[in-house]
C-alpha cells in the first residue's frame, strides 16, 4: 500500500463536502481526477470508502474509520511544511482550527476569505486546534466555551421553484409531515426533538442520517422535511429545497469558540473571532 498525499487530500474533500462534483471544485481538479483518486485510493485498501448514488455521497464504515486517521496524517503533514516554511519568516503565523465538515465547507470559506484579505500574514488550517468551532452544548473540563453567534432553527422541505427566499413557518405546520433527522443521540437533534414533543411529534425511529449534507440532499429527492439550524443556509442554497424558520416559537442555537483552558489568546485568534463574529449573522438569513 502507498497512499499519496493527493489521494488522502481527495478523500478529505468528499468526506467533509458529501458531494464529488462540489469536491472537485474546491480542490480545483476536474470531477473525474477525483473520481480515479478515490477509486485508485479504493483498490490499494480492497474496500470501498464512500456509497454513491446519483444524488448524495456517504462515508462507509470502512470511510469512517479511515476518517480520523487520514485527517490526523494530512494535518501533521500541513503543520510541519508550514513550521519549515515559515523558518525564514518570522513574521507568519499558523492559527488551527477545528470545525464541522458543513461549517468546514460552508461557512469557513466565507470567513477565511475576509480574515486572509484582512491579515494576509496568517496562515489558517483546518483539523488540528487553536481553537474549535461548534455548537458544545455542554462545558468540558479544560475547555473555554465563548459564544460567537446565534442559529435559530429552521424546516427544510422539497422545493417547488428555483432561488426560493427563506421564508417563516409555525413548528404546528410540521404536522403532517415526514420528517428525517440526525441520529438520535446528536445533541442538535436532541434539542430538535425536545421542540417536536411539545407539537406531539418526538420519534426516536424517524429515519436518520449522519451528516447535515446528506440530510439536505434527502430532502431535495423528496425523502421527507427536516429541521435543522439556519447555519445551514449556505448548503441549502445549493440544493433545490426550501427554507423556513420555524415560529411559535423561535428556538435559537449559541455557536460556540472553543478553546483549552489557559490558552494565550493570540492576536491572529483575536481577529480571527472578531472576523467570525461579524461574518455569521449574514450566514444565517
């Protein structure tokens, strides 16, 4: 076996975008580059890393459990090609973070974006921490938890026409509805079911999928509705689904920084916040 970098660097990009074609684009290679690293990635291993249909694209147990392991070599990788090449530039910095694959894909280039224009000096690295981005329901020992922004929960249908607005629903107007889900035990989906028993629709079998994008893409082949947070808007947008927050009432989600307890707040990190904190709102509507 002799994986290369550029075959670890594919499965990374599937795996975190749930999409071969979108995949391809941010790693500015044609769709079936990527496909035969994948495929070639594959038959070094003798089993298959994703299940593909012509609409969505899943990790297979065999792809979650390769996951970790390539994320932590690639990003060992990055960090140490970084360190020497920053040697003879005593000014660079490398400012790591971790975060969901959909706030990964969806939300960070958006923000990396502003912050590289604004403080071109830092470098920005995804996986292995300075700091962490998500939703941390509750407090760890060692970690500090600061709010950086809101997400209120939203329903997710089929749509009928292309480029529709985000729109507003009352939570009763789920009634009725297929509804699909994250796992049972994800947090998210822990706080969505608390909201869905006081309408009389709590069900720990709804069907369930591991990863907002894929919910996203069931949706658009009308397996069912879904609620999730408006953090997902940019994903949503490109699907062709509906988006409406729900009312009545409106449940709200804090999106955390998280950071080891003692940490020096470095200036990178300081801007980098700031630049996150001014970013989302306009992520979310």
């Amino acid at each position: 076996m002799n994986l290369t970098t550029r075959q670890m660097r594919a499965f990374l990009q599937v795996a975190r975008i749930g999409n071969f074609t979108r995949a391809a684009e941010q790693a500015h290679i044609t769709q079936a580059g990527l496909s035969i690293l994948i495929r070639e990635m594959e038959k070094q291993l003798g089993c298959r890393l994703f299940d593909r249909t012509t609409r969505m694209v899943s990790l297979t147990p065999a792809g979650r459990r390769l996951l970790p392991v390539v994320e932590r070599l690639v990003t060992d990788l990055d960090d140490v090609a970084a360190e020497l090449g920053a040697e003879g530039d005593a000014a660079r910095q490398t400012l790591r973070i971790a975060a969901t694959p959909l706030v990964s894909s969806h939300l960070l280039p958006w923000v990396f974006a502003s912050f590289r224009a604004a403080h071109p000096q830092v470098a920005l690295r995804l996986f292995d921490a300075d700091l962490g981005l998500g939703f941390f329901f509750k407090a760890a020992a060692g970690l500090d938890r600061t709010p950086v922004g809101r997400f209120e929960l939203m329903r997710v249908t089929q749509a009928t026409a292309d480029g529709e607005p985000v729109g507003t629903a009352p939570w009763s107007a789920l009634r009725g509805a297929t509804l699909i889900g994250l796992p049972p035990g994800n947090p998210i989906q822990k706080v969505i079911e608390r909201q869905l028993g006081e309408i009389g629709l709590a069900d720990a079998q709804r069907p369930a999928f591991n990863f907002f994008g894929t919910l996203i893409s069931m949706v658009e082949a009308g397996f069912g509705t879904a609620v999730m947070p408006t953090f997902a808007l940019a994903a949503c947008r490109r699907h062709r689904v509906k988006t409406d927050v729900l009312l009545k009432p409106r449940v709200g989600m804090d999106f955390f920084r998280l950071t080891k307890r003692g940490t020096q707040e470095t200036e990178a990190m300081r801007a980098f916040s700031e630049t996150l904190a001014k970013a989302l709102p306009a992520l979310s509507r």
